[in-house]
C-alpha cells in the first residue's frame, strides 16, 4: 500500500548549550564529552513552551506538503511530556495550526516516530484517513538533572514533523516495533500529586535515571536484529539500502551498527553533534535536515530505528 512522506519540517530552540557551557557548571569537558558521545552542542527551550516549536515545525511540514490543516484527517504527536498533563500537545498543535480533526499524543519514548508512523499506517489501511501530521516534539532539558553529567550531557530539545499520505508512489514495506519491558535501565519518575487518602506511595526522582552501559547494548542488539529481520523479509540486502536513519543517542551506537552491517560511514547521516538526542524528535528532524539538502530522492530505500526508555524499539524499511 502506498505510504508517502509528503513534506518534513523541524523546530530548534534558540538557546545553544556547548560542553564548554556544560563544563562551567559540572565536572566534563569538551574533550570527554566529544570522545564519548559524538556531542559538541544542543539546544534548550529555555523559557519557551513546546507547543511552539512543535507548530512551526508542523506548519513546515505542511507547507512543504502544499496542504492546507482542513486537510489533515489526524494529528499524532510524540513526546515523553508535553508543556501540560492534559491536554494533549496534539489537541494544542491542531489549535495552533487551525485544524479541526482527532488529535492525540503517544508516548513510546525514543521510539515514538516510528510508533506514530505505524500507527499511521493502520488508518491508512483501515481506510479511515488519507492525510496525517506526525509531530515529535521533546523537551529533554526539563528531565534532565542538571548535576549529572551523566545524563545531562546527552540531551537536547527540539520538535520534527512530516505529513504523511496514502497518496503517492511510496511505500511502508515492513515494520517491527518491539517492548522488552526493564523500567530500571532508562526511567523518569513523575509527580505523585497530594491525595491524602489511602497513605502515600514512595516518591520517584522526577530526573532522568540511565544505566548507559545497558542502554548501549541494548541499542546495538536492537538495531542490527531489526535490520536483518527486515531485510530476510523484503529479500533485499544492506547494500541496497540508501539510508540509515537511526536515532541520535551516540555516535558510538550508530559507528557500532555500521561497523556490524559493513555499510560505509555516508550511509549514516548524523546531526547530534549539532542537537543531542532529542528523544521522539531525533528522526524526523533528521529527514527534515536530509530533506532540505537535497539528500532524499523517489525511489530511494530507507532503514529507519529508534530505541528508548520502556525498554522500547521500532525500525522500518521504507521505498521513497
């Protein structure tokens, strides 16, 4: 069935954080950071809300579609936290942009792009929709603490977006999403409220928690077991593939999964020295980056994989 990409878009805040930034206020360095995870600077929000970023990228995508919002039969946005509980960013960005049709987050962690893209799929198979926005939107620098250079060194924020359509000459040749559940490796706790009923659970820290070591196996064993499933099923081979698109985590990961699949390093475009891992956000601001150079043609094949908290993964193989 046809799966088209009609237009991307992205949204970055405008305050820049380097690791010299970050080494004025934690024990790192530009060199320790740089070495260990292809990093130099990201952006943080600051004192704008996500809403915002998320509808200048939506309205990108939508422009470079040459579609109007009061087409648009579903709005998906992706995001670990939104600037409220309720309601949703999804609901707000429809707001924003004029449209009028359901709207509703999802939150599959890092891998939130490729979910919305599934999900996607099945309305388009369901016959229930033609024209869908996908907006991944993240604020990363809200989870992080700050006092970690652990963790704080790794993330950034940012907002993606892509309308995609049933229209066209593309197609979403296979998909894997996969859960192994272990909240322990990658979690974030959130607040507990005030109810002073039925006594009070223990409260978790609100910060981002990772155990890299278990996160970078994981994400390497991910990837190259989805890339070859999906390949055995399509019957083609990693050398017919154009593109790997992969979540921005580390540039470690991703030269890990090249060096395993044999594919040379222009294969695997990269961003996050420039942004961070923005969670949801990393692929598709990715295709909008490789989109406004020029990179992306008709026909080409794609191999896209993200992989996050939960513990949670999807890969696709996609034919422009």
């Amino acid at each position: 069935m046809s799966f088209t990409i009609l237009g991307t878009g992205s949204s970055l805040p405008g305050v820049m954080v380097t690791n010299d930034d970050l080494a004025k206020i934690v024990d790192t360095s530009d060199e320790w950071i740089t070495a260990r995870t292809g990093i130099k600077e990201r952006r943080v929000l600051g004192g704008r809300l996500l809403e915002e970023l998320a509808e200048e990228a939506a309205q990108q995508a939508l422009s470079r579609a040459g579609l109007s919002a009061g087409k648009l039969d579903y709005i998906f946005c992706t995001t670990v936290r939104g600037d409220y509980a309720t309601p949703s960013l999804a609901g707000i960005v429809g707001g924003r942009i004029g449209a009028h049709c359901p709207a509703m987050d999802l939150n599959a962690a890092c891998a939130g792009f490729l979910y919305a893209l599934d999900l996607a799929d099945a309305f388009f198979k369901s016959g229930r929709a033609k024209n869908i926005l996908i907006v991944s939107a993240e604020a990363m620098s809200r989870l992080a603490d700050w006092t970690d250079r652990a963790t704080c060194v790794l993330f950034g924020d940012g907002a993606g977006a892509a309308v995609v359509s049933s229209r066209g000459s593309g197609q979403l040749l296979t998909m894997r999403l996969r859960s192994q559940p272990n909240r322990e490796i990658l979690w974030a706790g959130a607040p507990r409220g005030n109810c002073p009923f039925g006594g009070q659970s223990e409260e978790r820290s609100p910060y981002l928690h990772m155990n890299g070591q278990e996160v970078y196996k994981f994400a390497v064993r991910t990837v190259m077991e989805d890339a070859e499933q999906l390949l055995e099923e399509t019957g083609l081979t990693a050398e017919q593939v154009d593109w790997y698109v992969l979540h921005q985590a580390n540039r470690r990961i991703l030269d890990a999964a090249r060096s395993r699949l044999g594919q040379p390093k222009e294969k695997f475009p990269m961003i996050l020295g420039e942004t961070g891992n923005m969670s949801s956000a990393c692929i598709p601001v990715l295709l909008d980056t490789m989109a406004r150079k020029g990179c992306l043609k008709g026909g080409q094949l794609l191999f896209m994989s993200a992989f996050g908290a939960g513990l949670v993964s999807g890969s696709c193989l996609m034919r422009l």
